[in-house]
C-alpha cells in the first residue's frame, strides 16, 4: 500500500515505515505530524484519485538537516567581474508512521 502526499509544495510517494526527506516543516524532533493533502492512494488493491479522499499520513519527525551546499558562480571573462553564492537548503527527516 502506498500514497502520493504533496508535503510543503512537493509531491512524495510513501509507503508505511519509509524515512525520506522534506522541504523544512515546523516542529521539534520526536513531534508527531499529519498530512492530510492526500492526492493517490492504494488500499486493498483498489486505487483512488482526487479530492474524495480522507486519507491522512501520519509521520514522526526524526530531526533537521540541511543539503549539500549548492554554488552558484558568475564570470565575465577580461572584465575582472565574479561573483560567487551558495547555500545549503534545509530539510527535515520524517518517518511515515501510518497511512489512514
């Protein structure tokens, strides 16, 4: 059984005890969490599509993380001109506790 769940603006699909990583939710490690922005699920065989669902995901924040570091670099060959960002984005680990 799993689901397609749109968690903070990305769509994930989840299965019952799978670990993945999200954009940053609130909340302290340990807090127990819902999405209820269900958008497919399966269940005893049987697929379900739309806005009918009432299916909720409950998940278990593990802790924050942030990604790689991202560099983004700019150069203007002969004209001494450069310019260098980066940045890590930050994540939260969550644990899919139950699909109901």
């Amino acid at each position: 059984m799993f689901a397609v769940v749109q968690i903070a603006g990305s769509q994930f699909r989840v299965k019952k005890d799978q670990t993945l990583y999200v954009p940053r939710i609130e909340g302290q490690t340990g807090d127990k969490v819902e999405f209820s922005d269900v958008i497919l699920s399966t269940a005893k065989g049987k697929l379900a599509v739309g806005k009918d669902l009432k299916q909720v995901i409950k998940a278990e924040i593990l802790g924050h993380v942030q990604g790689d570091k991202v560099i983004s670099f700019k150069m203007n060959r002969r004209k001494g001109f450069r310019k260098k960002h980066g940045h890590r984005t930050h994540y939260t680990k969550i644990k899919v506790t139950e699909i109901a």
